[in-house]
C-alpha cells in the first residue's frame, strides 16, 4: 500500500486533512513496530477497520525492512547456521531469493487476539513444568515408581517433609487451577480439586469413590501403597472416568441449541465469507459482526422473534416491566451471544483469506473437515470450545520448543486438572486428548478409537511381549554390539515385524534423508526392567544387554554404510540432529567423520522429540526455501515441489511430547518418518509405547514402525529399516550387496 492509498485509508478513521493524514504516517514510520501499533491504536482504537489499517501499515514497514536486509543476509556468512529462537518471524534464510513468506498475513491480529483460555494457558504454563518436577522428585524420593500414584503423608499436620512442601504448592495454585477451569468448563459444570478434605466439603467424586493406593487411613505411610489397594485404585478410577465421560458428553449434547442456530437473514452475509471456503471480503465480515454484536448484545433475541406480534395480555405486560424474560426469550439471548461468541473467534483467529485458506488445507489433510462443519452447525457449544482450544488449525511452531506449550498441560481427574472436550477424563494431557480426538473424527475412521485403559494398556503390552520369538539365524552377526560386549549367549526373542506393505513412492534421489537421535540420559543408563505386583512397580532388576547408545551407534553405522551405496545426492553424508531437552545440529555424517562425529555428542536430559523435529524442519526448509513458504505462526509449509524428507528417528522410550510429534506428522504430506524404538528386553513398559507407535502407523501410512528389544540382532533392524526408509520390499541379496560395500579407507 502506497503512501497515497494509506492516506485514503486513513481519512476514513480520523477527521483531518490529508496534510496532517500525512504528517501522522510520517510519524509512525520513523517508529518501531512495536511503538508505532501502540501509537496508531491510541489515534484510532481497536475497532476492526482501525486493526485492519495498523496491520497493513505494519506488514508494509516488515516488506521494506526485509528488502533492505536481503542482500546483509545473504552475504553474512554465518547465516546458514541453525536459529533455535521461534520468535513469529521468517528464519533468516527465509529472505533468500525464492522464497515465500505468506503476505498479508494480519500481524496485528495476531499478537492481539486472546481469549480465556489463551490467557489462563499464560498464566498455568508459568510454573507448570516446575509441578511435574517437583512431583517426580518426591516420587523418587518415597520410592514411587507408578507416575499416577500421589504421594500420601500418613498425617495431616503440616511438617517440612518433601510431600507437605508439594501439597502447599498444590494449595497456591489453587487459584490458577480455579482460572483455568472457568475456562474450560462447559456450561452447568462445577470447579472441583483435591485439596480440600473432609465429607461435608468434598465435592470431588474421585475423593467420594476410588479410595486411596495406600489403603485405609489407618495404614502408616511408611508401607508405602500396596498392590491390592492400588489394583482396586485403578479399577475404581476406570470405572468412573467411563462413566462421568459418559455423563458430561450427553449433557452437552442436550444443551446444544436448535440447528437453526444459523438460520438468520441477517447472518447469511456474514456466513457466506465466514466459513473455511472461498472468502471474499475480510472488511465486510467484521462490518457484519460489529453490527450484529451491537444488536444481539442489547436486544438478546432472535432477530426473526422481532416480526411476530407482541404480547398485549396484562400478564406479558407486567413481565415485561419488571424485566422477567419468557424460555423463548432467555434461549434466544443465549444462542445471539454464542453466535457472536463463535464469529468473534474465527475472525480473530483467522484474519484474512489466506489464513483461512491454510486452516482449510490443515482440516483436510487431517481429515477433520467434515466434522468441523458438522459441529459448526449441529452442535455450537462444543465447537466454540475446541475452536478457543485451536483444535482446528496447525500447532503454533513456538510450541515445539516451548517447555511448557498448552498441549503439554497435564490432565489429572483426580486433582480436578481439566481437558477441552467433555470426555477428558483418563487422557494424560491435552496432546493426548487432541490427537484421540482427531482419531475418532477424520474421514475413514470407523467406531470409536477409545484411549486404553491402565489395565487394558497393560494386558495388550503383556500380549504383545508373548508374540516374541527367535530371530531369523540368517541375520547373526559376531559385529552386533552385544556380541563384542558379550552381554548375553545368543539375540533376545524378538516381535516380528509384519510384511512390508509400500504407501509411499520409492525413494528419488532429490529426497532428503535425515537422522534424528535421542541423546536423553536414559541412553546412556544401565538399562533395567520393572517388576510388577499386579499393577504396582515394587523396584527395576538390571538388564543383561548392552546401553541403548551403543545400539543406536551400531544401528546408525550399518545404516548410513548402506543406504550409501549409489546415492549421488549425498556424496558429502547424511544430516543428523540430536534431541533430549533441547536439539543440536551434529553436521552431516559419513563413514569417514562417524568417530569423530559420535565422540561429539553429549548424553543427557529428557525426551522432547519436538525439539529435535522442528530442527529437523527448519534445516529441510533452509535447503528447499525456494520451493516453500513461511507462516508467521505455523512455521514452514511444503509447496508441491518441496522434495519429500525421509527420517530416520532412533529412541528409547515415550517423549513426553510424543502425542505432539504424531499431532504435526498427521497433516504432513512431504515427510516420511521411520522410527525405531529400542526397548529393553521382557520390559512391558516397551511393549507399551510400542503399541502407542503401531497406532499411528496404521493411521498414517507417512509413519513406518519398528522396534527391537534386549540383545539385538542388528542387520535384521537394519534390513527392516531401509525397506521403509527406501519405500519397496528390499530383497536379501539387495541388502548383502548394499551392506557389502567396501569402506572408506579401503578405496
């Protein structure tokens, strides 16, 4: 927008005279981005028109700003190097020639649209993380090795102990838990938590009903919680989760209004642009908007209820003059506020055409669309409540390195900790509730994909464990780790993986092949296997079988020496990117550089395969930037000639933000992702998470999955793994040859 057009633009928000429009602009160009929205804002309010002129004004400063900085950019030789902030602007290579960054994109509208549940998501995610940490070192501390099991005092007089220090922790909260619940909760529910205590105040069922893990409150707490009573714990806890999902989820239902909810003359105009379709006019949505805030707010009733004939009896009258409002009038009010609720949220959320257009790629490509309308119809309530949740559109990529982003947030039933849908209850958190979500409602899927229960999840690891046999001998090998550690006399029994079914295209040599590795401490650990009484872990027993590092080094050894063979895309290596707490670009490796490179990396930290994924994406992107475009808030999107990332991800066990990581690779259509789990042998815990990983494997055919556990036989895994990363059914003699390869130093 030009200098002229601004001022024209300008003229129909402030009284004055195109010298002094002028004089205003000038002004605010000599501003940063910052002060100058404030000082517009402060000139012309936040009325719609005046967020659509500040916003252009800004996106003109940033096209302007970004032209003068191309040329530094491109020159300024550490530029290729990996930015780790996720700050809403385009990564430096962004700016090169060729690239895309999406334009027009309402800037203003994003740093300022909130509602409740955004701003109680601030507040929570503050100390969030410290209360997981705090609640697993006091576990620790009491020999607590089941994370669902709270730490008991066998007194209630405060003392100094670790437990009564996490329980005032707990009571501070309080308010933020209050705050967060307001937001969430549907209509007609009540705030509950666990930390009052008493029958004439509890309010919590789970307090009323499951009873406790340690037994009777006679029981002292140095016996710790004992496995009948936690067995009947998690029955009872199973129990009523089913049954107040069940209850929460009809109550909703019945108080969903009449589909004619949008059946209003007076909405078709705002309707037409203000579904995920083709949008027209962003200006005249909000004009549409504003005047129906205006009239619904202050009259509160449907306006087709303004053309039926007015009550004249006495009775209506003297209702009318005290201010009593008839069934009809009161729904009426209701349905107004929650269209104007529901428009609100969309037109903040997504600004303009071209953010709209993005969300509708997203809800297709997961699946979702369908039932996003049908929900947007049928059944409002809910719709508003995963909308303000941002159910509908990509996950922000400031939450993939955030410590604690809102999908993160933990859900505990018990605690009265709450999800976004009706039936929260029994999810871990709000990743886990999104992604079943998606699961249950994108096209194709068939039921109801109901997350396992404790003692389900438990039986199908067990099941799955029995299905272990003996690996095919043809694969032995005295090269494999556990034979030079002599950990063990032969290869652990091993779960078979099923006969290669290709999806994807075979391998091109554009494609981009990565290695992502976890380096968390559990790597490098003595690796152990729990020992349960029924349900309840008692202590871990050492595992006679190398560490989960050396595994991975041999893997990835045999693995990059094969696929190798023949690639003449990457003569230089293959990238590799490690993960824990935080990513870290290793460079690229090569049978020449593998010592070197391995002597580099730092074990240690937790599993966050997030932050290893979006490192992964923005060195994708920094090499096909001219095929993608960048999204102030979403990050990094494919365009149809993007070449397709092949992945390898190596692990151990779950990543606190697995659900996450298969949430993003759900509406992924570039990215092929192998993954292998490394487990410990006999451990149900890895049979488990293996399930978990099978279960997006069957839902995404972009995912590939196998695992391997104890003492492994190596060339089976890696003959499994370069059929799915290569995309055909490799044959063992391919596989002898590509393996066969002489080394570096013998050429």
């Amino acid at each position: 927008m030009n200098q002229q057009r601004f001022v024209s633009a300008l003229r129909e928000l402030l009284p004055l005279s195109d010298n002094e429009l002028e004089q205003v602009i000038l002004y605010a160009r000599g501003l940063n981005d910052a002060e100058a929205a404030q000082h517009l804002e402060n000139l012309l309010g936040n009325s719609p028109k005046s967020i659509d002129f500040i916003s252009s004004f800004l996106d003109s400063q940033t096209v302007d700003d970004g032209a003068q900085s191309i040329q530094a950019t491109t020159s300024d030789p550490d530029s290729k190097k990996m930015r780790h902030d996720t700050e809403a602007h385009p990564p430096p290579y962004a700016t090169i020639s060729g690239s895309q960054t999406v334009r027009g994109i309402n800037q203003y509208a994003i740093a300022h649209h909130t509602n409740d549940l955004i701003e109680a998501s601030k507040i929570r995610a503050q100390d969030e993380q410290e209360m997981i940490q705090l609640l697993q070192r006091v576990q620790q501390e009491h020999r607590i090795y089941n994370s669902e099991i709270e730490p008991e005092h066998d007194t209630g007089y405060p003392c100094d102990c670790s437990i009564h220090q996490y329980k005032l922790k707990k009571w501070v909260r309080l308010g933020i838990q209050e705050r967060w619940a307001k937001a969430v909760m549907y209509p007609g529910e009540r705030f509950y938590s666990d930390c009052v205590t008493g029958l004439l105040f509890v309010t919590n069922q789970y307090q009323l009903g499951v009873g406790s893990p340690y037994g009777s409150q006679t029981t002292t707490y140095s016996r710790g919680p004992t496995a009948r009573y936690h067995a009947r714990f998690i029955r009872k806890t199973n129990e009523l989760n089913h049954r107040l999902n069940r209850e929460a989820q009809a109550k909703v239902d019945a108080m969903e209004p009449e589909p004619y909810l949008w059946d209003q003359p007076e909405l078709s105009s705002s309707m037409a642009g203000l579904t995920l379709g083709d949008h027209k006019s962003t200006e005249s949505d909000r004009q549409s908007i504003q005047e129906q805030d205006a009239k619904y707010l202050e009259i509160g009733s449907d306006p087709q209820a303004n053309t039926k004939p007015k009550a004249t009896s006495r009775l209506a009258n003297f209702r009318k003059a005290i201010g009593v409002r008839s069934t009809e009038e009161r729904k009426n009010e209701k349905s107004s506020v929650l269209r104007v609720g529901i428009l609100k949220e969309e037109l903040g959320r997504w600004p303009d055409s071209q953010w709209r257009q993005l969300v509708t790629e997203y809800q297709e490509r997961i699946g979702i669309s369908t039932k996003v309308a049908d929900l947007r119809t049928n059944c409002p309530i809910q719709y508003l409540h995963l909308l303000r949740g941002g159910y509908f559109e990509p996950i922000p990529v400031q939450w993939a390195t955030h410590p604690s982003n809102p999908l993160k947030f933990r859900i505990e039933a018990a605690s009265g900790w709450r999800g976004i849908t009706p039936s929260w209850r029994g999810f871990d958190d709000l990743a886990e509730e999104r992604l079943y979500w998606v699961l249950n409602h994108r096209k194709g899927s068939s039921g109801t994909r109901m997350k396992p229960d404790f003692i389900s999840t438990m039986n199908m690891a067990n099941e799955r464990m029995a299905r272990a046999v003996e690996p095919p001998p043809i694969y032995s090998s005295a090269d494999d780790i556990c034979n030079l550690q002599h950990t063990s006399g032969g290869y652990s029994k091993q779960v078979m993986q099923a006969p290669f079914e290709q999806y994807d295209r075979p391998e091109l040599p554009t494609d981009d092949t990565m290695i992502l590795l976890d380096v968390s401490g559990s790597m490098n650990f003595d690796p152990v296997r729990p020992i349960y009484e029924q349900y309840l872990i008692t202590r871990y027993v050492r595992a006679s079988q190398p560490k989960n590092k050396d595994v991975a080094r041999s893997i990835i050894r045999r693995f990059t020496e094969a696929i190798s063979h023949g690639d003449q895309h990457h003569v230089d290596g293959y990238d590799l990117v490690t993960f824990a707490n935080e990513a870290e670009y290793m460079g690229t490796i090569n049978q020449r550089n593998f010592d070197e490179v391995w002597r580099n990396i730092t074990f240690g930290g937790r599993t966050r395969v997030m932050a290893g994924w979006q490192q992964v994406k923005e060195l994708h992107f920094q090499k096909h930037s001219q095929s993608a475009y960048y999204h102030p808030v979403y990050g990094w999107k494919a365009g149809p000639e993007t070449p397709m990332l092949r992945l390898l991800l190596l692990l151990d066990g779950e990543a606190v933000d697995m659900d996450e990581f298969e949430l993003d690779l759900l509406s992924l259509n570039w990215a092929h992702v192998t993954i292998f789990l490394i487990g410990v042998d006999g451990c149900p815990h890895h049979h488990r998470h293996a399930n978990e990983l099978q279960r997006i494997s069957d839902v995404n055919r972009h995912v590939s999955f196998i695992d391997a556990q104890g003492n492994i036989p190596e060339r089976y895994v890696t003959h499994e793994l370069l059929k799915r990363h290569l995309g055909y059914d490799l044959s063992m003699d391919e596989f002898k040859r590509m393996e066969g390869l002489p080394s570096y130093s013998e050429i």
